[in-house]
C-alpha cells in the first residue's frame, strides 16, 4: 500500500502536488469512488482522473531556455536574478515553431527542471508540468544531458588535448567521486584542442567543475546544448520558446 498521490506520480498520471490538488478538487476516483487526501492504495487499484484535470493539464507550457551568464537557474541567491524572469514576449524567440501565445498565468508555478550554474550558459527547461520535471529530475531519471566543456590544463590554454594525459581522461570517464559516492559513467571526449564534451546521466551540483578541478582541469567555459532528445539548436541566448506538441525528452 501506498499514497494515492505517489501511486498517481508512479504511473506518470501527474506530479505528487497536482494529485493533491486534483484530489481536494474531487476530480480523482479509486475504483469507482470518489478519493480522500491522504488515501492509501494498493498497486491493483483502479485510479481515474476527471476531464477538468485533464483540460488544466493540457494548459500547462515547458518553456526552453538558452541561459545566459550571471543568471542562477532556481530561486534568487546573493543578488542574483532568477532564469525566469527572462521569460516574456520581449524575449520570445521570432523563431519559435509553436502556435502558443504567451500569457502571465504560463508564469505561475513555471519552475526550473535541473541546475544550471550561474557561470554557466546553455539549455535550460522551466516546465509547469509536474510530469515533465519528473521525467528530467526525478529519483529515477534516465535522461541524459550533452555539455561543451572549453577547459586549461595548468597554464596551457592552447592545444589541452596534446598535454592532457590519456589515463585522467579515462578517469573524467569513469572511476571518480563526489561527496564521497561514486559517480556514473560518463561519456567525455575531445570536442577541439581546447573543448570536452560531456554526456552526464545524472546532475550533481558543479559536477562537470569539479570532475575537472580532480584531474587538474581548469573550466574556463561550459555550455549545456542537449537534454535528453532536445537540442538548444539555433535559440539565441536570453530568448526562449515553447516545447513543441510534437518534442518529447
């Protein structure tokens, strides 16, 4: 047995907090009755959601953002500006293929999915839909994300490749750790002389800093330009646009 929200997040229904919501609203029912907050279930029961949940749902956006420098992507911090008050139609991008006009209420709940750090630029996704922030940082996220790592070794700017030994990039790849547990297997390649490319499977905090400064790498720029199957592409840094119907992580 198990809370009728994680039982709800667990099937890919919703977020724990939309199933509360849904369920003080009377839009849930447990084989056939109309459920309780705090309701237990077990995996066999039969779980259905009214149409008004699904029309709100259908409402919510997940917004891509190419962040720039200086920005924190979460919560405003030691006088920093949040990501998301870049988002607007001043900083619509002209490019955006979807047919969503922007509304204030797109801002409400709009929460990051994911850090980004504030020296940091790249791809950033806010998302309304709990489904969507489960799917990119929940405990059992498998989706990926692509980084371009411009790095120095010691006091070597140029051609890093050529000075970097073979076995500490084996160690960028495998067999390093962070706040003393192990990390993931991580895909780590010359991009240039002077650029990585990281594909990570998980998001500690400043892990790519980190990873670096354990074989004497210095990071002098890192840019995210892939999570999972959406690419940063050709948006232009402070501009944003919508997830499109058809793009899936």
């Amino acid at each position: 047995m198990q809370r009728l929200n994680k039982r709800m997040a667990e099937l890919g229904l919703c977020s724990r907090r939309e199933a509360d919501e849904w369920i003080a609203r009377g839009w849930v029912r447990v084989d056939g009755r109309v459920a309780e907050m705090g309701q237990q279930v077990g995996t066999q029961a039969r779980i259905e959601v009214d149409r008004a949940a699904r029309g709100q749902q259908r409402e919510q956006v997940t917004i891509v953002l190419h962040k720039p420098m200086g920005y924190v992507s979460g919560q405003a911090e030691d006088g920093h500006t949040p990501a998301a008050t870049l988002i607007g139609p001043r900083t619509h991008w002209s490019g955006d293929a979807s047919r969503t006009r922007f509304s204030p209420a797109q801002l409400r709940g709009l929460a990051p999915c994911g850090r980004l750090d504030i020296d940091s630029v790249g791809l950033l996704v806010l998302t309304q839909d709990g489904r969507v922030a489960r799917q990119l940082i929940g405990e059992d996220s498998t989706i990926d994300k692509e980084y371009l790592v411009r790095v120095q070794y010691g006091d070597i700017a140029q051609d890093v490749r050529a000075a970097f030994p073979a076995q500490q990039l084996a160690l960028l790849r495998h067999g390093l750790a962070l706040d003393g547990k192990p990390l993931k297997p991580a895909q780590v390649e010359w991009q240039n002389p002077e650029q990585l490319r990281f594909v990570l499977a998980e998001g500690k905090k400043r892990q790519i800093r980190r990873m670096c400064e354990q074989v004497g790498l210095k990071v002098v720029g890192l840019k995210r330009i892939r999570i999972g199957r959406v690419q940063l592409g050709q948006l232009p840094v402070g501009q944003w646009r919508y997830l499109g119907p058809d793009e899936r992580f």
